[in-house]
C-alpha cells in the first residue's frame, strides 16, 4: 500500500474504538497479492494459514487493535454473479474474521438506492476517513492514500457504510454466485 505523510499502520495503531472498511470494487490488481490469486487461480488453492509471511503482518495488525477493544468492521459490495477475484477474496476471508475482522457481503443489486462514495474507505474511530485510490485496473494509484477529517465528510461516509452494514450478509451465511 503506497504510504502517506501518516501511514495506515500507524492510523490503525492509533484507533481507539472502531475500525471500518467498505470496498465496492469487483476487481483489484494490487501487486502485494498478486502472485496468491495467480496461484488460487491456477491451483484453486488460497493461502488461508493465518501465520503465513501473505498473512501475519494483517492478523497481527488486525487482533493486536481487537485485543484493545477496537471492532474491526468490512463490507464488501460486489456485483453477482461474482468476479473471479471476487471468489478469491471470499475464499481467504476466513482468516479476516479470524483475526478479529467482522465482514459482510451486499450484492450491488440490493445497494441502487444507497448513496455511496466514490471510492473504497477507511473510517476510523468515526472522525478520520482514509480513502483508497485506484486504478481502472485496480492497483494503487499514486497517491493512493487521501485522509479527510472533515465532519461533514465524515458523516456522509459513516451513513453509507452504516447503510451497507444493515442491509449486508453475514460472511458465514453469504453464499457465492
């Protein structure tokens, strides 16, 4: 992930109450990932060992802010039937929840009457947002990173996550299509 003049690692240590992450892309193309979904493509096989070198720097981030009683949310908003990374995505989210994550899953049909950002999100603690910029092809654009604090932007985004959080699937229950 491209850095910024605070990094996400360091918004996440600072995070006190609450964590959220909305993703609305059917497609990323980010290069840390990229050598796992070739191989999950090609083999069918993801890297679901949470102390894996993929995953333990995301576990430790995500359960070390859990253990301090910060609730980690994501909702992922996506288009059915679902896109390959899509299938990729759902096939490691074990070790999301795992971690101490809570995901849901809102097919795109069920969200035409929601207003929602233009891009994917950070909301942390409900007073910083940290939008993630990409690509058409769905890798980080530079800056990839833009952190708004401003109250009003703030509660918009906070509405639409809330919005897609009522309306969305538990992971254990969301079946693929």
């Amino acid at each position: 992930m491209p850095q910024s003049a605070l990094s996400f690692k360091d918004l996440f240590g600072r995070v006190q109450r609450s964590a959220v992450h909305l993703e609305m892309r059917d497609q990323y193309g980010v290069g840390d990932e990229a050598a796992d979904f070739e191989e999950w493509k090609r083999s069918g096989r993801r890297d679901a060992d949470p102390t894996s070198a993929y995953w333990a720097p995301w576990v430790d981030l995500i359960s070390t802010a859990a253990a301090r009683g910060v609730t980690v949310r994501r909702a992922r908003v996506v288009s059915e039937p679902v896109t390959d990374y899509i299938r990729y995505e759902h096939a490691g989210t074990d070790v999301n929840v795992h971690a101490g994550e809570q995901v849901r899953w809102l097919p795109r049909r069920d969200a035409s009457d929601l207003m929602l950002p233009g891009n994917d999100l950070w909301i942390f603690d409900g007073t910083a947002v940290l939008f993630n910029h990409f690509t058409g092809d769905g890798d980080w654009s530079d800056p990839g990173l833009e952190l708004r604090e401003e109250p009003s932007i703030v509660a918009q985004v906070v509405e639409a996550f809330e919005a897609v959080w009522s309306r969305a699937v538990p992971h254990e229950q969301y079946k693929i299509r």
